[in-house]
C-alpha cells in the first residue's frame, strides 16, 4: 500500500500529542483537562499504524516479547540492587 504524505504528517502529529500526554501525567503535571483533549491521539495512531499496514509476523511477535522479557529482568536486576 502506497502512504500518503498527508496521513503520515497527521500521524507524526499523534505521536507528538502521545508525548505530550506523557510529559503531562507522567510528569508530575497536573493538567487533567489537556490530558483528556490529548487521549484521543493515543486510538488514532495505533489505528493510522495499523491501516497503514504494519506486517504482523510471528517473529516480530517472539522478538518483541523477547526485549520485553530482557529489560524486565535487567529492571528487576538493578532495582533489587538499588534496594538493597
């Protein structure tokens, strides 16, 4: 599928409202208003991505949880150290 220029700027533009959503709750800023007008990003570019056709493949999937499994053994790791 060919992508649209026009789409992939409206996506690069979730991504940047997704990060502002972080900075805002993660942040230590209480905004809640701006929270709620910026959760809408999150549906929209998981959907955008999506449609535009990301291969699914087992692979990816295996490797994927294969990261997800090394940083939280190196997370648990350096937080049982730092608790110690």
């Amino acid at each position: 599928m060919k992508r649209d220029t026009s789409i992939e700027t409206f996506r690069c533009l979730l991504m940047f409202g997704i990060c502002l959503l972080h900075s805002i709750t993660q942040g230590g800023h209480n905004v809640p208003w701006a929270a709620n007008c910026l959760l809408w990003c999150v549906p929209g570019f998981v959907f955008i991505s999506g449609w535009c056709g990301i291969k699914f493949s087992m692979g990816k999937v295996f490797r994927l949880y294969g990261i997800s499994l090394y940083c939280a053994v190196v997370f648990v790791i350096f937080d049982t150290i730092a608790n110690s």
